[in-house]
C-alpha cells in the first residue's frame, strides 16, 4: 500500500491523468509490482519517475460502448450507399464524424469547434438551438448522441428543460425536401440523469420530427445487442437502450 500511494504522488506532481480508483492495493497493484519486477529482472529499462500503471486493460475481451460502435456501423452504412454531394453533421462522435469525409465532404457543426484539419472536413462553430442553415436547405444531416444532452450544462451550454425537443425542432427545421436526417438517442422509460443525459420513450421522438416520415428504426437494446431493424415500441420501456432513426422530409 505504501509503494502504491508514493507512486499515486509522484504521478500526479507530473500531471499525469490517474484516476484515483486505478490504484488501489489489491491484486492488480500487486500484479503491477512483480511485473514491474519481472521486467526490470530481465533488463527492462524502468525508471520510477516514470511508471505509469494501467491497471484495468486486461479484459478478456476488448472492450467498446455498444451505442456508440453500432450507431457509426448502421449510420455509416446507409450514408456511404447514398453518397451524399456534402453531409453536415452536429455535434457527433468527432472520429466517425472525420472517418465519413473519405466519401464525401463533411462539415461538423459544434459548439466547441474541433481545431483539426483534415481533407473534406470543416469543423464550424455553432449551436443545435440555432444552426446555420436557411429553412429546408440541408439534404443530409446527421446528430448521433447528441439530442439527449442538450439544456443539461454538461457541454457549456445553457440549463434548458425543454433543450432536446427544441434541438430536434431545429434539425427538422434544416433538413431539405427529401433530405435524410440520421439522429440517435438513448431510449426507454422517460427520465432525466442530470447533467448526463436524458431518455426518452421512442415514440415521444418520432413525434418530435411530426414534418419527417421515418424510414427506419434501429436499436442496441439494454443487453448491448445490435438490431438493425427494430419496432419502436418494444424499446418504451428500456433502461437505456439507443435507439437509430432514419428520417426523411417528403
């Protein structure tokens, strides 16, 4: 417990990110100590201002966030069949949101601008309650994980109760005559985690999008199960499920 707690001090003097629940004097410290033993036995090069324990990689399997994997699996999927001319997106999971402008040029619109350059790709600032767009002018848009944040503060952004009916209202507001609009969302029993994120039932959404006609529904159910192809109304009383709607303006 000791070598672990002077090890916790020495890394946080460097700045280095170590989150408290990481070390502990358990089995994994322990396992940390004779590895660290075992290497340096064998002529590993080690010093103790810099050590830096991972102690939670080793998983039997590899781990991921199974809304987030599926939604840029389906979402990719239909987009790269429709090869849009140009895509805008809002607010997405910024290294699927870049990955998308090896199809098509892309535009990611934010209200912390990502500062990266890559070809096909302009990050703009802007904010989901007021996008730059006209009316009707946007034939692909995409906001992934996103709705369910806004009006919580967690991102900078003002307290608002009604922040995720008034975000969709703006992206229906842009989408252009038949544009598609590729949103996700948690879904399930209506609630709100603050300052996370909200759920909603699947239905209360697609009522939101009342001028868009919904073309599909996709889901990661509560057990991380990947279902393409999906009934809304089977995921109304879901924990936390995501639910993946296709929508497009007749």
């Amino acid at each position: 417990m000791r070598f672990v707690l002077r090890l916790r001090e020495r890394l946080r003097g460097r700045g280095a990110r170590m989150p408290t629940q990481a070390i502990t004097a358990d089995a994994r410290s322990a396992w940390f100590q004779e590895q660290l033993a075992d290497y340096r036995a064998m002529g590993g090069e080690a010093g103790d201002a810099d050590l830096y324990p991972c102690l939670q990689d080793r998983t039997a399997t590899t781990p991921f966030d199974p809304h987030y994997f599926y939604q840029a699996v389906w979402a990719t999927e239909r987009l790269v069949a429709l090869r849009p001319a140009s895509h805008v997106d809002v607010g997405s999971e910024l290294r699927w949101v870049a990955l998308l402008a090896a199809w098509f040029p892309v535009t990611f619109v934010d209200i912390r601008p990502a500062p990266v350059r890559v070809a096909n790709f302009e990050a703009q600032a802007g904010s989901i309650l007021q996008l730059p767009y006209a009316d009707r002018s946007v034939p692909s848009l995409s906001c992934m994980h996103v709705i369910e944040h806004v009006g919580l503060g967690r991102y900078g952004d003002s307290l608002d109760p009604k922040g995720s009916v008034r975000a969709a209202q703006e992206l229906q507001r842009v989408i252009a005559p038949g544009g598609h609009l590729f949103l996700s969302t948690p879904v399930g029993r209506k609630r709100t985690c603050f300052n996370a994120h909200r759920i909603h039932p699947p239905h209360e959404v697609i009522r939101w999008f009342d001028a868009l006609r919904l073309l599909e529904f996709g889901a990661v159910g509560d057990d991380g199960t990947f279902r393409p192809e999906a009934d809304p109304a089977a995921f109304a009383d879901a924990t936390y499920a995501c639910g993946l709607f296709r929508f497009q303006r007749p």
